[in-house]
C-alpha cells in the first residue's frame, strides 16, 4: 500500500495540517480561559 495515489497523500497531508492548526486554536483557548479565570 505504499504506492498511495498522490492525490489521496495531497488529501491526508491537508487533514494532518488542519488538525494540527486545530490542537494549536484549543490550546491557546484554554490558555485564555485559564489567564480569564485568575484574573
């Protein structure tokens, strides 16, 4: 199975990316509740 079409690898390095920009959004959103919250 190592000889993916190019466009599903296209497909699944755009998912990876998205859900990594994804993880990062979460985390600076609960670094603002925490900084809201001792404030």
């Amino acid at each position: 199975m190592a000889d993916y079409n190019p466009l599903i690898k296209e497909l699944q390095d755009g998912i990876r990316a998205n859900t990594e920009s994804i993880d990062q959004i979460q985390a600076d959103l609960l670094a603002q509740l925490r900084r809201s919250e001792i404030a």
